[in-house]
C-alpha cells in the first residue's frame, strides 16, 4: 500500500496495520566515535570509517590532520595507542590538540554555513570542557580521539531518526 492509498479520501492517519515493516530497520545501527574507536580492529578498514568519522576526509588525504596528528604523536610518544603498523588513536593533551585545532579550523571555514559553523563552535566548547573535566579529576584520566569527539547530540537525533524509520538504505 501507497502513502497516496494510505491517505486517498480521508483525513485519517495511517493504522499500525497499513504499515509495512521495514525489513531493512534491524540493518540499521548507528555508532558513536567512541563505539567505533572500540571497535577498531586493527584493520584498515575500521580506521577509515573511524577516522573519517571525526575528521570527515580518508586518513591518507593531504588535509592537513594526519600530520597534524603524526606530529603530536611524535612530540607526546606515550600518548598514543598503536592500531596497526600505520594507525594510532590519540589520547590525552593531544588528542585534544588535534581536534580542538580541527573544530578551530572549521568554524573559520568561510565556505561552510553559519549555522554550521556555529554548531562546530558548540562542539568545541563540548569538546573543552570534556577535556577539562577528565583532566581536573583527583585521578586524571586520558580521553582518547573517539570519547572526546562523541557528540551526544547527533547520537540522540540519529537514534530517534532511525526509530522513526527516517534513515534507510537507498532503494
């Protein structure tokens, strides 16, 4: 059945019974930067997805971040953890440096939206006090890359789009 048979003639909203289960709905998972980064299994694959998750470009793409995030690992050699021969998480002071200076660079980006420049300033000022936080402790403790990039909003709004079946795979 067709939304316009759903509708045809009434006023009414559709009955649990016209819909459809959507079969592709338990094939849909969303994951946040820190589930990701728990998953990485020492593929080249899972990093990719992971690292482009954060930073929004391929870890061997001239942007800037991955050498960054090699020069930070060379200056703090203790605060990386190895994934593979290639692939290393942050954690601690520079894992906060890069992304900091990342989220710095895109609400400087002229060609990005205001809006969207001004949700990255939000991120930024999230992502600072996560890092203070862990860092005031009585124990301090070393966020990693993922934990201090989980963005717990675009994990609250995806979840809810996903349960109301507004995410599907492209037919």
């Amino acid at each position: 059945m067709g939304i316009k048979e759903l509708f045809k003639g009434s006023n009414r909203m559709p009955a649990s019974s016209d819909l459809s289960p959507d079969p592709n709905f338990d094939r849909l998972r969303f994951y946040s930067t820190a589930a990701m980064e728990r998953g990485l299994d020492g593929s080249e694959a899972t990093f990719e997805r992971f690292f482009y998750s954060i930073y929004h470009c391929m870890p061997d793409e001239p942007s800037g971040v991955s050498e960054r995030r090699e020069a930070l690992r060379k200056q703090y050699p203790d605060k990386s953890i190895r994934i593979n021969d290639r692939r290393f998480v942050l954690i601690g002071v520079p894992a906060f440096q890069v992304l900091a200076a990342y989220y710095q660079a895109l609400i400087g980006a002229d060609t990005l939206s205001e809006d969207y420049r001004a949700y990255q300033k939000e991120h930024l000022e999230l992502l600072q006090q996560k890092h203070h936080d862990s860092q005031t402790l009585p124990v301090p403790i070393d966020l990693t890359e993922g934990q201090l990039a989980h963005d717990e909003r675009v994990e609250r709004y995806a979840c809810i789009a996903l349960r109301n079946r507004q995410i599907m795979e492209k037919c």
